[in-house]
C-alpha cells in the first residue's frame, strides 16, 4: 500500500510519484477531498493506481530528468558566454572558440528542451487515457471518474495547483496542474470534454457544481491509507 499524502491546495487533483511500487506515494488535494463524493475519489484513486501498476512513475521520472538535463546543457551553454565577459580578450581566437562551445551547447540544450517537453505531453497524455480506462476497469463504475472530471471543469479552480514550479510537474497530476499559455501549448492531459467522453459518449456538455461532499477533511499533512 502506498502512502498518502493530503496536499494543501482547494484544486481538485492528485498524483502519483514513485520509481518503483514499492516506494509510490499517492497525493490528493484538500479540495479533491473535501468536494468529490466517496465513488469520485476512488475514481481518482484507481486512475493513479493505474500510473503505478503500468510503470508510468518511472516513465515519469525519467522524462522530468531528460527535459531538466537538456536544459542544464543549455544553461551550461549560456553560463560559458557569459563568463568570456570577465576574461582577458586579449586571446580573440580562443575567445571565438570558447563562444561557438557556449553557443552550441545553448542552441542544443534549449532546442532540445522544446522538443524534450512536447514529447514528454505527447506520451502524458497518452498515458492519461490508459489511466482513465483502467481506473473504470477497477472501479467498475464509469461514472466514479467522469463525476471527478465533470467537478474539476465546474470549480472555480480547477484542478490548477497553487505553486510557482507546478507546471513543470503537470504530467505528473490527475489532471493539468498549471495555467497560462505554456501549459496549453504543452499539455500534457487531454482536454477534460474529450477525457469524459471517451468513458460517456452519451454525455450533453454539462459539468457539475463543485459542492462540497460532507466529508472530513484531517489537518494533519500526511495520512497513512487504511
């Protein structure tokens, strides 16, 4: 059983993060506890239990570290050229060979982060309707996840995550954790109409109001699963 931690964010959302099964751990927002019914947050459970029993924690993990390496290099690329501002330019010919490394590394790096991160959303959201799938072939319930996705489309907050740094881990979350025109353009999740409609093609558009579900919601940051 993995642990589980409760998040302090009012979005609706969850994670799963690991490298192995052995040492996941699952996280579910305040808000998903307090507004999702007892079938919707099994729904949302079973889908991260499905990114755990198909690997997709290491796949992951080893995407964030390939887009962040690719990076790095640029990075590394920009910090050369800056440093020949404190150098003897008295060598111009090694000056122009240590700019073109700089340079290679940058235009490498950076381009290479571009490309890293449309394919990291590209096989994100690939992953993301296996998950789903799987989550209704757990639950036996169709209606478990679609009532979670129809409750993130209709809270005022989505399911985006209230962190600076929160975009850079979208494909991690049950659903987009960022906003803005980036996270669009590197979405790693389907759009919520087609998620829902992949599981309920009789579906007429509507989504339903958040209201809060009764339940408990602990103050303490991490809680073991009964």
């Amino acid at each position: 059983m993995p642990a589980v931690y409760l998040l302090p964010d009012e979005s609706i959302n969850a994670f799963a993060a690991g490298f192995t099964p052995e040492d996941a751990a699952i996280g579910v927002t305040r808000g998903a506890v307090a507004l999702l019914t007892r079938e919707e947050l099994q729904g949302v459970i079973a889908h991260e239990f499905s990114h755990i029993f198909n690997g997709d924690m290491r796949l992951n993990t080893q995407l964030v570290a390939v887009v962040h390496g690719l990076l790095v290099l640029g990075l590394a690329g920009t910090y050369i050229m800056a440093s020949l501002l404190k150098r003897d330019k008295r060598d111009v010919r090694l000056m122009l060979v240590v700019f073109a490394l700089g340079f290679a590394l940058c235009v490498a790096g950076f381009i290479g982060n571009l490309y890293g991160n449309l394919i990291k959303a590209a096989v994100s959201r690939q992953r993301e309707f296996l998950a789903d799938a799987s989550a209704v072939q757990y639950t036996r319930n169709p209606q478990s996840i679609v009532g979670a996705l129809k409750k993130i489309g209709a809270h005022k907050q989505g399911s985006v995550i209230s962190s600076p740094r929160a975009a850079e881990f979208s494909h991690l979350f049950f659903s987009t954790g960022g906003s803005g025109w980036l996270s669009r353009m590197f979405a790693t999740h389907p759009d919520l109409s087609v998620r829902i409609r992949r599981i309920d093609p009789q579906w007429d558009g509507s989504f339903t109001t958040a209201a809060a579900a009764g339940k408990p919601v602990p103050d303490q940051m991490a809680a073991t699963a009964d």
